[in-house]
C-alpha cells in the first residue's frame, strides 16, 4: 500500500489565523543521525541564550526529529528538496483565493503595490523559518529559485545573515521574497536602520513605541508589510528569558555581549 509523501510546509497556532504556512529547520545548530553536526544560524549573538525556538513545544521529540528530517534533506539532496518544494506549491491550496486578505497590513494603502496586488488577489504567504537561517549560500539560492517558481505566492524570513543577503538577495531576489534583518546577532552593526528592514524584540509596547518601532504583534504578516523600517516584536512571555534579558531590547543584549568580547581580548 503506498503512502502520501510527506508534506514540507506546516503552520502552527500562531501563524495558521492569518493563514501563513512555514518550513522550519533547528535552531542554532543541531547534530545529524549520522554524527554530523550543522551550524543552522552562523552569525546568532545575544539571541542564542534567548530563542524561542529551542525552547517549549520546540523541545517535543516529535518536533526535532522533524526538524532535524528537514535540515538532513536540504544539506543531502538540496536540489532534490527544492524540486519537491517548488512541486507543492503548485497545489491549489497555494493559489490566490480571490477574496482580499486584511490581516496582511493595518492600510492596504500604505503598503507597496506588489503587496498590495498580493493581498487585493487573497495571494497566500510562507514563512521561511520558524527556528534556523540561511546558513549557506546555496540554500539561500535556493528559497530564492523557489521564489521565482511561485510568483503569486509571498516569501518572507527574519534573518541574522546581513552579509549573506546584501550580497545575494538584493541582486537576485524576485518581489515576492521579503527579509527582515533579525536583531540579536553578530552583524547588528551592519544593518543600516533608515535603509533597511530590521526587527527588534523589546520589553513591552511602551518602550517600543519610545524607540520609534511599530508593532507587528497583530499579525506576524505586519513585519513586511508596515510602512517602515523599524519592526517591533513584543518580548515573549518566558520567565528566564526576560531574566537574561533584563529589560533590554535583543540589539542592547549584542551590544553588551560584543563589548564584553571586546573587553576580554583586549
């Protein structure tokens, strides 16, 4: 009796209401069946010791040996995954639905045409990555392939990989793949704040607003379609996690770390 092949897309309960699917790999790093040990976020900072994503249903067996399934398939058969990828997002399911999408932006106005056009058609969305990054250029290259493949559909990643993306992503991308640069890692630095999309996790709304951010906490589609640049994202509520944090934004949590390091090798 053949079974169904399984399927690489899921959403979950934070995602499924405002209908966005996701493809996950771990967190940080993890160790293949066969030994191997894989760097999935090579320029993680402060944010390791904080990251949602090694932490509560994450830690299910179930749920890493899942994840782990996927990070084996892109780093074995990277190609054999993105034909089989591309080939799902061609089921119906994936097409625009026609009916407008106004969860996707506060102002369909406001937004640019493409996301406008996307939203207006009732276009579906995937999140690349609820735990992991791009962690080689060639899976980077990928995503963006499949991108392309699939115009009517949105892509969009938090990521720590500035450099990887300044100099891939914005030469190669299509419209439909947007990026977030994730604060919290070892290229903060890099990020030009007025030019450049970027994501912060903060306290509480009030300090927030004080730094300038706008909320994306209504709708995670929020991070790439809100008419700015300064993305907010509301501090999850984990006991030892606010502890580490200690009131600050995950961008201050780097700039301790980095002058620590610094202090230290002096």
């Amino acid at each position: 009796m053949s079974t169904s092949p399984r399927k690489l897309l899921s959403t979950n309960s934070e995602l499924r209401p405002i209908g966005v699917w996701t493809w996950t790999i771990p967190a940080l790093a993890d160790r293949l069946d066969d030994g191997r040990t894989i760097s999935t976020c090579p320029n993680a900072g402060a944010c390791a010791s904080v990251c949602y994503a090694r932490n509560g249903t994450f830690r299910f067996p179930v749920v890493k040996a899942a994840h782990r399934r996927n990070l084996a398939r892109v780093v074995d058969d990277l190609l054999g995954w993105q034909i089989e990828m591309t080939k799902e997002l061609e089921a119906k399911k994936f097409r625009p639905t026609g009916s407008p999408r106004h969860n996707a932006a506060p102002d369909l106005d406001a937004v640019d045409p493409w996301i406008r056009d996307w939203a207006l058609a009732g276009g579906q969305a995937v999140r690349i990555h609820d735990g992991g990054d791009f962690f080689s250029d060639e899976y980077l290259l990928a995503w963006i392939d499949i991108a392309r493949r699939t115009p009517d559909v949105l892509f969009y990643a938090y990521t720590k990989e500035v450099t990887r993306f300044r100099l891939i992503a914005e030469d190669h991308a299509p419209e439909n793949f947007r990026w977030i640069f994730s604060m919290g890692g070892k290229e903060d630095h890099l990020v030009d704040k007025d030019r450049e999309r970027h994501a912060d996790v903060f306290p509480d709304e009030i300090t927030m607003e004080l730094a300038g951010y706008s909320n994306q906490d209504p709708s995670d589609l929020w991070a790439v379609t809100l008419p700015t640049t300064r993305i907010g994202v509301p501090q999850n509520n984990i006991s030892h996690f606010k502890k580490k944090l200690a009131g600050r934004t995950f961008a201050q949590a780097e700039d301790d770390r980095r002058n620590r390091r610094a202090k230290n090798d002096d």
